[in-house]
C-alpha cells in the first residue's frame, strides 16, 4: 500500500474517531456518564492508537496510549469522570487532531506543540496516578488495616498495575535529556565532539554529563583515531529542539544523537539507561539520583529497568500491539463490509456521465417522439425512467446529512458558552436532513459564525436574562429541514435580539441610506450583512468587530443560497439560510417566451394556469381571490414577441420559502431532467438567471433564478404600494 | 621529550607535554600504554605541559585508566594546564582521576 493513501486512510479515520470521541464526551457532560460512552471514548482512542500504530506514526501512538491508559482506569470504574478529567480528555482529543493535520500535512516528525504536549502528559499522568494509587489504599485499606504486610501486598498490587502506565508517563526530569555517541569517524573528519559540547553551554546549562567510555575497545584493538566516547547530557534550555538537533547536523550521519525533551515519558528514559553498559547506567543513575529528576515512582520504574534486563515490565507497549494488530485489521475489514470510501473525484466524474446520460436520452427520447415509432418511444420511456432513478441514486451518493456540520457545533457551543461565562442549552433538530457534499464542507464556517454571533451579541449573561424575566440559561436552536426543493438551516436564539433602531441609526452612519426611505424591518436586518457593518458596543474577542456577516452572506450566496434574519427584541433572533439541494442535476419544468426556453426546478413550481385577465400596467392578478405577484418573462428579458396566433398565455406559479409569484410565459413544453450547467463569466452577473442546461435537440436553455425573481415581484410590489400610498395622501390634500 | 616517565617511590610519574589530541594521539597511544608494563600501582600524571587536548586525548587518558584499573592500579592527574582543565570540566570527568582537585585547585569556569 502506498504510504499516501494509507496516510489518507488514517487521517480520515482518525479525524472521524475523533468527532465520535468528542460526541461520546459531550454526551456524558448533558446526561452524565454510561457505560456505552465511556466504551465508545475508549474504542475511538483505541483504534486511533492501533490504526496509527500500523503506519508507525508514533508521536500518536505514545500519546493516544496515555489517554487510552486513563480512560480504561475510567472504564475499571476506579477513575470519576469528572469535570477536570472531561475537559482534559477533550484537549486531548483537540491534540490527537493536531498531531493528525500534521500527519496530513506529512509533518509527524514534527511535534506540533511540545510544550502542549508536555503539559497534557503530565496532566494525564498525575490523574491517572491519583486513581491507581488510591485504589491501592483502598485495597489495603480493605483489609486489616494495621496488617502492613497487607499494605505492602496491595501496595505492590496497585505497582503491578501501574507499571504499565508510569513507563508511558512524562517523567519529573525538568531537563532536556541528550544521548550522544559520535560516529568513529568524526575525529578523522576533523570534528572535535568536545566542542559541540562547548557550543552547547552557549545554549543554555549543562547540568550534569556522563562521558561513556565502554565504548573504548581494549588497548589492542583501540584506534587512537578514532572516536568512541559517549556522552549523556543534562541540559537545561529553553532551546527548541530543532536548535539542539542543529548543533550535531554535521556529525548527524551515522552518530546516534537523541534528543529527549524535558519530561519525556518514563520509558524513553529506561531505554537510554538499557542501552548503557551496566557500570556506565549506573553511574547515570547516580547523576539522575544526584540531582533528583525523577520521583520514587518513577525511580522503582526504572530500577526495573536496570536491574532486570529483560525489562519487560517498563516498555510492554510493543508487545501487546503486535497481538492487536491482526484483531484491529478484522475489525477494519468488518467496518469496510459496510462503507467504501470513494474519492470525491471519482463521485463527481459519475455525476458528470450521468448528466450527459439524462441529455443524450432526452435526444433519443425526442426523435422517437418525431418519428412517431410507438414501440421506439414506450422503449424510451423505459430508459428515461430508470435514467431517472439513475440520476437519484447518483446524487444521493453526494448527499451527506447535514449532521456532518452539526456535530461540531455541541463542542463549539460549550466551549464559547464557557469562555464568555453563560449557560447555554443546545437543542438540534433535523440534524438527519441531507444536502450535497460539497455544500456541507462550506457551509461550515458561515454557520460557525452566525452561531458565534448569536452565543456573544444574543444571548444575555445569565443576571440579564434574569432581570428581563428569562430563565437563566439560554437556548440556541440548530434546525434544518425541507422546504419546496430547498433546504432551510435555521439558528435560533433566545437573546436580546436585534435593536431594529440602532441598526438602521448605525446605516443611516455608515451611509447605507437616508434613514427617510420606508424600510421594512427585513430591509433593515439586512444592513447587518453590509461589509464592516458592526452594531456591537464592544469588541469581543470573539466577535463584534464588524467582519463576518458579510462574508457570511458572501459565502452562502456562492453556494446559490440566500440568509435572512428575523429578529424580535427582548425574545430572540432567527438566521434563515436557504439552500438549494443541489448544485448538480435538477428535475426542471420547461417554458416557452418567445423562441427561448427556460427551464424552471421542478420543486419550486406550485401550479400552472391560464392567465387570468388583469389590468394592464399593473402586475399583479387575483388567482382564487388572492393577489399574486407576476413577472413577465417577455418584458424583463426583452423578447421579440412571438408571431401572432396564440394570444393565450399562461402563468406558472412558483414557491420560494413563504412567497408565491407567477411567471407569464407563452408556453408550457413540461418537464425535463436538466443538467446544470453553469453560465459563462460573462453572464455570472445576470440576474434571473441561475444556470444553464442542455435540451435534448441540442439547445441550449436558461434556468431561471427563481429566489431572485419572487424577490424581483416583492420589491415591485412594494414600489406599487409606496406609489398608491403617496397617490393616497395626494388625494386626501 | 613529549612524554616521560619517571619513578617516585612506589608512584610512576607521566609528564605529559606539547598536545595530546587528534594529531599526536596514534603516536602518544604506546607511550602511554607502556605504563602498562611497568609494576608501580600508582600512576600521576602530569599534565601542566599540555597546551592542547580533545577528544582524542581525552579517550586515551579513559583508556589508560580503565587498563590501569583491570591491574588494580591507579591513574590520578597530578598536574594541569588549563586546556585540560577545560576539557575535564566540559566532561564532567575529574572524580574519574583520582583526588586531582586536592592537588591542584582546578581554575577556570570551575565552579
């Protein structure tokens, strides 16, 4: 396998634990700890460890190993999973994600955050060590109290069981740890170790040194030329390691020089003592001894060490791996039954083929018609229908449930709500609806954003909601749905809401209008999405400083969606963003203006009927007593008339969110399969247009931008209810 | 003379002058080893000729110690220079030979 795709492979895996980690996590914070999270914690740890373990990703391994360790104390019932630990294991869970960009970015060498590192190590060691050896007080306790043979039996017990996990603990050793042996080479090189070592003190202190001399063969054999000391350096320095690495670059090849960083695990310290001959261990004992770098713990750990060589007790990491390897591949290939993991490319490249399936069987499909051959067109409908079926399963493939942006959002929410000190419940609701792939990944950060927004500027500290008669702790509602061919993401909060006021005080301040226009509420929410537009009265850290609604609008509206705020003061504030399902393959309803078709998605079409009679000059007719705004397609397009015959037109009433608008149109030609194709650079800008499609005999047809056009008719009639107003106050002068 | 042996009771004495790296060490190596042969238990050097000592130097001095050990002997430094004082400090290494710092109070950046 190529390491590559199997680096892809981990990463991805890895990422996905992680998120089930975190989940399982945030589950125990709201209803308290099962035993079905706890598992599900320690099987993503786990496997994470076994899948980084397969590709020798060690920085992981030893890492993920220590958290592992802690959660099955956790698992054993003989660790409370509170507070602290929970937070501690989440920023874990953030450092396994570093470690695994880094992977990504093919950086594992590189320890992206030692000092991090350390310090979560350290944290995870001292929890662990808390439980294990408070167990084995109370084991001891268990029994006769006085018995100290008792206390030492259990004592030892609690050793045995920690053994495993000190080996893999950060030591107390405050220093940077270097085990040098120079190449025999280095002196015929020209290089004197003796003055790295000299270079080294301008780096920071040596506090104690060992030169290992049993590397000096006996005085026959001994080459005067040739270099065979060793040196184990204490070294204290607020260096970074790629520094102390430079300072051997030149003798790096074919010299041993490792590096250990201050408070390097337990183990790494008992394989420096057991690659020394006994004598000069021991005398490097006694300089560790002397200058106390490690606790009594941590001292019977690595007596182990050097007294039993085996030293199977302080680095059984490896052993157990190997057996779990072979389990972790069945456990894999079990999980591969179930999911293949198909790149992105390869989807589109089918949904591609698939698009030009549905234009090519709308050709055929065409000249059966034209030929009239009955038997042609019944095989041809055939096709279509499971051309059809064919397109569905296609683009399901691409759809993701929007849970995939969801899940963020429980770890995001408490980790704001925490900084900024209030009580938020976070209720989400239709986190199963789908949505293209392609669109999830980007509506991630304009979400991020809006619910950002809504946790700072919204919600209220808990003795303002107090005083405005709310119960103290907030809620923020995540909802997504259906709605006519789009699907709506909804952030709901139940805060101070918008000061419709102080927005429209602050655009009429920034120019944005003249504070005389009548402006509908929504027209004034609006403003919000204006670049630097920013009604915060103080500049957050994590928000308020004017740049982000704007990019938020921005980004949404690429995606060929729209968002809008509704918002009531004193009870909460709603961000609506719209989405279209797809960006790919529509279901469309074609009609004729002219000698042009448009083509019309399916979804957003409620009805089609004959155009009522109406009044010239206006645009709006009464379909069934209601008032309906049209849009003439003709006129807005500029369209030559059609030769005259047909005088009847007919309207196709369209749907987008809450509104309903008709389209005038000469002719209904129904519906098509159309592929989206998108408009040319020249005419991105048009508006009323949202794409392009291929017909079956080879034209080419516009999609119209429905969202755009229902707006188009509200503006309008607006327009028309501003000009009857002041006709009605000219009347009543 | 870069090396010369002398005999004070039941001590040796090796003074050692000029270098004792890299350069000389091929050449030095013998001479120090012949030490070896001869039957005083106590060895002393004196290394207050020695202007230059590296590496090199320094594994000859650990070798002739630990030879002089096998037999039971010892090797202590006598005498200084300050490049050997360096060196020693660099290394940590001056318990290594015999009670050297009562002879001659080591200067330098010795603490």
């Amino acid at each position: 396998m190529k390491k590559d795709s199997a680096r892809d492979a981990v990463v991805q895996e890895a990422r996905e634990l992680l998120v089930a980690m975190e989940a399982a996590l945030l589950q125990i914070e709201m209803e308290g700890p099962t035993r079905e999270c706890i598992n599900a914690i320690f099987r993503a740890a786990h496997t994470i460890k076994g899948s980084a373990g397969l590709f020798a990703f060690d920085s992981i391994v030893q890492f993920t190993h220590q958290v592992e360790h802690l959660l099955d104390l956790v698992r054993q019932d003989r660790l409370p999973l509170n507070g602290h630990l929970m937070s501690l294991l989440l920023q874990c869970g953030d450092y396994i994600g570093e470690l695994v960009d880094a992977i990504e970015r093919g950086q594992e060498a590189e320890e992206p955050n030692a000092e991090r590192r350390t310090a979560l190590l350290a944290e995870l060691a001292l929890v662990a060590l808390t439980a294990s050896t408070g167990d084995a007080a109370e084991a001891a306790g268990a029994g006769q109290p006085a018995a100290a043979g008792d206390a030492v039996a259990g004592q030892r017990e609690g050793l045995g069981a920690i053994d495993e996990l000190t080996a893999q603990a950060p030591a107390d050793y405050p220093y940077w740890h270097l085990s040098l042996q120079f190449n025999e080479n280095v002196l015929r090189d020209g290089l004197d170790p003796l003055s790295f070592l000299h270079y080294l003190r301008s780096l920071g202190r040596i506090v104690a040194i060992l030169p290992v001399e049993s590397g000096i063969p006996d005085a026959a054999s001994m080459d005067a030329e040739s270099c065979y000391l060793g040196v184990e350096i204490c070294f204290a320095s607020g260096s970074s390691r790629q520094t102390l690495e430079d300072v051997f670059e030149f003798v790096r090849d074919d010299s041993r020089i490792d590096i250990l960083s201050p408070h390097s695990v337990l183990a790494d310290y008992a394989t420096v003592l057991q690659r020394l001959a006994r004598e000069d261990a021991a005398r490097l004992v006694g300089l560790w001894r002397h200058h106390g770098l490690f606790n009594e713990t941590q001292w019977r750990c690595l007596g182990a060490a050097t007294v039993d060589e085996a030293a199977v007790s302080v680095i059984p990491v490896a052993a157990p791996d190997a057996r779990q390897r072979p389990r972790l591949l069945d456990e894999r290939r079990a999980q591969e039954q179930k999911f293949i993991k198909i790149e992105v490319s390869k989807l589109d490249q089918l949904i591609d083929l698939v698009g030009e399936l549905v234009i090519a069987g709308a050709s055929a499909r065409l000249i059966a018609r034209r030929r009239k051959d009955s038997q042609f067109e019944e095989a041809t409908q055939a096709i279509d229908g499971l051309m059809e079926q064919i397109r569905d399963a296609a683009l399901t493939l691409r759809m993701v449930q929007i849970n995939e942006v969801f899940q963020r959002f429980p770890r995001i929410v408490r980790d704001i709500a925490r900084d900024l000190d209030k009580d938020i419940d976070l209720i989400m609701t239709g986190s199963d609806t789908e949505l293209d792939k392609s669109m999830v990944e980007r509506l991630a950060d304009p979400l991020m954003h809006i619910v950002r927004n809504a946790i700072d500027h919204g919600i209220e500290p808990a003795n303002e909601r107090l005083a405005a008669g709310k119960p103290p702790k907030a809620t923020l509602r995540l909802n997504a749905t259906h709605e006519s061919g789009s699907v709506l993401i909804e952030v709901m909060d139940d805060g101070r809401g918008m000061d419709r006021d102080r927005i429209l005080e602050k655009a009429v301040a920034q120019g944005l209008t003249s504070g005389e226009e009548d402006l509908s509420d929504a027209d004034i929410y609006r403003f919000v999405f204006e670049p630097g537009f920013s009604t915060a009265r103080q500049v957050t850290e994590l928000s308020g400083r004017g740049v982000g609604m704007d990019v938020v609008k921005r980004n949404i509206e690429a995606l060929h969606g729209e968002v809008s705020i509704d918002t009531e003061g004193g009870r909460g504030t709603v961000v609506r963003i719209r989405l279209p399902l797809t960006l790919a393959i529509i279901s469309g309803f074609q009609v004729v203006v002219g000698n042009a078709v448009f083509v019309i998605p399916l979804d957003m079409v409620v009805e089609c009927i004959d155009m009522p009679p109406h009044q010239s000059g206006s645009h709006i007719v009464a379909v069934r007593d209601e008032p309906l705004p049209f849009v003439p397609l003709r006129e807005l397009f500029d369209l030559p008339e059609r030769q005259q015959g047909r005088a009847r037109k007919s309207l196709v009433i369209v749907q987008y969110g809450q509104l309903r608008a008709g389209l005038l149109v000469d002719g209904l030609l129904g519906e098509c399969q159309a592929v989206i194709k998108p408009l040319g650079r020249l005419f991105g800008k048009v508006k009323g247009l949202s794409g392009s499609t291929i017909l079956g005999d080879g034209r080419v047809a516009l999609i119209l931008d429905i969202p755009h056009l229902v707006h188009h008719t509200q503006q309008q009639e607006q327009g028309n209810t501003a000009v009857y107003a002041e006709r009605g106050v000219t009347s009543a002068q | 003379m870069p090396l010369t042996y002398s005999v004070q009771e039941d001590s040796l004495l090796l003074t050692v002058s000029g270098g004792l790296t890299i350069f000389q060490a091929a050449e030095r190596k013998p001479e120090l080893l012949h030490a070896l042969t001869l039957v005083q238990p106590r060895v002393v050097l004196d290394l207050a000729g020695v202007d230059e000592i590296d590496t090199a130097g320094i594994q000859l001095l650990l070798l002739l110690r630990r030879e002089l050990a096998e037999q039971d002997r010892q090797l202590e430094i006598g005498a200084y220079s300050p490049a050997v004082v360096a060196a020693l400090d660099l290394l940590q290494l001056h318990e290594r030979f015999g009670p050297a710092e009562v002879l001659l109070p080591p200067a330098g950046e010795h603490a």
